[in-house]
C-alpha cells in the first residue's frame, strides 16, 4: 500500500541581512525614493499616530508601529486557514495556500522580533511609557487594523496588500530619516540583545537601518502579491 506524503512548505528564510555598506546604500535609497501615494485609509490611520507620538521617529513611536505592523499578517493567516478548508479537495491550490500562510507566519515573527528589539531600546535609555498611549491606544489601533484587514482581504486581497505595502513604506522611510537626523546613533553599540535570533550589527544606527530594510522587504512582498492570481477565502 503507498502512502502520499504531503511535503511541509520551508519556513521562508526572512528579509536578508545586510552588511554595514549595504546598510548605509539602502538607507540612502530609501532617501531618494519618493513615498507611495497613500490611500485615504493609510492617512487616516498615520495621523492619529503622528499626533500621538510625534511626526518624528522615537523608539517608542517605533514599538508602537511594530505592535500594528503585525495585525494584517495575524488577519492573512486567519484567512488563510479558512481558505486551506475550503479548497482542500484541490491539493495544488491548497498548498499554495498554506505557503502562503507559513509566509504570512514568518512576516509576522519578523515583526514581533522588531517590536522586543524597540521594546529593548526604551528601556536601556530609561524611558517612560504611559498606560494610555503605549499599552490602550496600540491596542484600540491594532484592533480596528486587524479587522479592517481582513474584511479587506475577504472582498479583495488586492486591497488588503496594497494598504500593508502603504503602511511598511511609512515604517520604511521613518526609520531610515529617524537614523539620517541623529548621526549620533552610529556611535551607541548595538546591545544585541536577540543577536542570536536577528543578528548583531555595529550601531544602532545599523540595527534601526536593517529594521528599515526589513520593512521595504514587506512592502515588497505585499505589492508582488497584489499580482499574483487570486485565491478566494
């Protein structure tokens, strides 16, 4: 009697981490590169937070967008479960499926690495954080994204990737100009912390630079996914 053996997708290997040369080009292009053109939706959610937390970077407006950062790819994942049901009769599709969840899985690990990495920095340079803004309002933020995320992605995943790629080139360009306007950075040791689960870089000014690559890497990810054939939940 044979027996099928369904092969389990590779978890994928994650943004590449990049050297201190390639650090400071990819900080430079991210510079030079325009912003997307944001929705309505994305402004309405970035305004609340710069006027919470500053238009400028900080590491706690940094811990507050990773706490975001990883609610569509928790909606994505729910999503795909269900659609790995609902086409489990037809083993192909279902498989691109799952891998698309086991990618959504590891986005969101990324993230999650990002937001203890924040975390780390805030309390290393003693600073305070206040049970409103830093614990409610993340979690009010993060609930309202998470289900606009799916419901999104229920009608059309086209949507819910293009607001993702909006959001992370945000996260992308203020991480890389929070780094441009304090060249201090470049001379505080990486702590390294979670060296042996994200790596360990010369700076913090290198650390938030990788960060900011990370990010571009997603909003890539979500702009090619917008162009693959859709899969409906």
């Amino acid at each position: 009697m044979s027996v099928t053996t369904i092969n389990r997708p590779e978890a994928p290997t994650g943004p590449p981490k990049l050297t201190r040369d390639e650090l400071r080009r990819a900080e430079q292009e991210t510079l030079a590169t325009p912003r997307m053109n944001y929705s309505l939706l994305a402004k309405m959610m970035f305004k609340p937070v710069d006027l919470m937390y500053g238009k400028q970077g900080s590491f706690t407006k940094f811990a507050m967008l990773e706490i975001i950062a990883r609610v569509p790819y928790q909606a994505w994942e729910r999503m795909g479960y269900w659609a790995v049901q609902r086409h489990a009769g037809r083993s192909a599709l279902a498989k691109r499926v799952f891998e698309r969840i086991v990618e959504a899985r590891a986005d969101q690990d990324n993230e999650q690495w990002h937001l203890l990495i924040m975390q780390d920095l805030i309390q290393r340079h003693g600073i305070k954080q206040s049970w409103l803004l830093h614990k409610v309002a993340p979690w009010l933020i993060a609930f309202f994204y998470y289900h606009v995320s799916w419901m999104m992605f229920l009608v059309k995943p086209e949507w819910s990737y293009r607001l993702n790629a909006e959001f992370e080139d945000h996260a992308e360009h203020t991480y890389m100009t929070f780094v441009a306007e304090n060249p201090d950075l470049e001379f505080i040791p990486d702590p390294g912390t979670y060296a042996d689960e994200y790596g360990r870089f010369r700076s913090v000014a290198d650390l938030l630079r990788q960060v900011g690559h990370d990010e571009r890497t997603h909003k890539n990810d979500s702009l090619e996914a917008m162009r693959e054939p859709r899969v409906r939940a």
